[in-house]
C-alpha cells in the first residue's frame, strides 16, 4: 500500500461513466447550446441545405454544424481543422454532436455557405447568454510598458479624442447588440 492517492486502472472495463449525460451538470453550457439550437427553425432563418433532398448522399444536418461553430465560438476556437481535432478529444462537444465526426472540408463549406447566417445567430446566442447571465462583462488591462514607437498624428490621440472614440465605439456596440423581438 502507497501513501498516495491513486486513481483508476485504466484496464477496467468501465472507466467511464455508463452515460455521457452524467459528465455534465444541468447548468453546462453545451446544454444552453443544444436548448437554444434544437428549438430553431434552420430553413425559415435562411440556411442552406435546411431540407433534404431526396436523391444523393445524405449530408450532416445544419444543426449539427451549427454546435460545431457555437461550441468553437464560445471557446474561441477559430479554425475549421481545430474543430476537427476538438470533435475527436472533446468529451463536451463529442456529446453535443452525438459523436458525429465531419471533416474540416465539410465544416469549411458550411461556414462559407451559410457566413452570414451564422454571424446572425452568434450574436442572438451571445444576447440570449448575457439575458440569462452567462457571460460577463470582459475586463480590458493596459499596461505601461516603454516601447520606442514612430506614431502619426492619424494614429496619436489627446484624451478629447480619446473620448470621442470611446463614444463611437460604444456606440457601435449598442448597435451591434440590440436586442430585436
């Protein structure tokens, strides 16, 4: 007997839980991404191959890419070949798209078919997070290092200017997050 604490053998047969719905609490966030996308309607939002066709290979269904991209988003993973990786390794978003395993082409070409749709609804995602207070409001930090610089006077700001592109950049996030029922 060791006087360490020890883990689980890795030869048993069951290392893992029976479910995989065990390893997430109720207030998961994937949970929040399976809620909020189960209940969309695809095809009245305006994405592309929404409805199946009848003839040729069957595709993977728009909802299935579309928590690829939001789980990504939410954990800042950019690249359609990152997502791929995270689809073989991570148990949350293994579970979220019920194992299913697209390759990085086939998450590209849903990107570029449907990018403008899928903007719209990340940030109906991130208001419908904030509603609910999931996320928090993001602290900036500056520090005051010395770096020898060459700065224009387009790039130089006085502290009225300053102001006045705090104003503006306020105000394009007021317009960026309107909440519209």
């Amino acid at each position: 007997m060791t006087r360490f604490i020890e883990g689980e053998s890795r030869a048993q047969t069951t290392m893992f839980p029976e479910s995989l719905d065990d390893y997430f609490s109720d207030d998961n966030p994937v949970r929040v991404i399976e809620a909020f996308l189960e209940q969309l309607d695809l095809k009245a939002l305006g994405f592309k191959r929404a409805e199946a066709k009848d003839t040729g290979r069957p595709g993977y269904h728009p909802s299935t890419m579309l928590k690829i991209y939001v789980y990504g988003y939410l954990n800042r993973i950019q690249t359609s070949r990152r997502l791929e990786a995270e689809k073989h390794r991570n148990v949350e978003l293994i579970w979220l798209v019920e194992r299913l395993r697209p390759d990085f082409k086939t998450i590209a070409d849903f990107r570029r078919d449907n990018d403008q749709t899928i903007r719209k609804l990340c940030q109906e995602f991130v208001l419908l997070c904030r509603r609910l207070e999931l996320l928090s409001h993001a602290i900036v930090a500056i520090d005051r290092s010395k770096i020898k610089a060459v700065n224009t006077r387009e790039k130089s700001f006085s502290r009225a200017k300053i102001k006045l592109r705090i104003k503006d950049v306020e105000q394009s996030i007021d317009s960026y997050l309107i909440f519209r029922e």
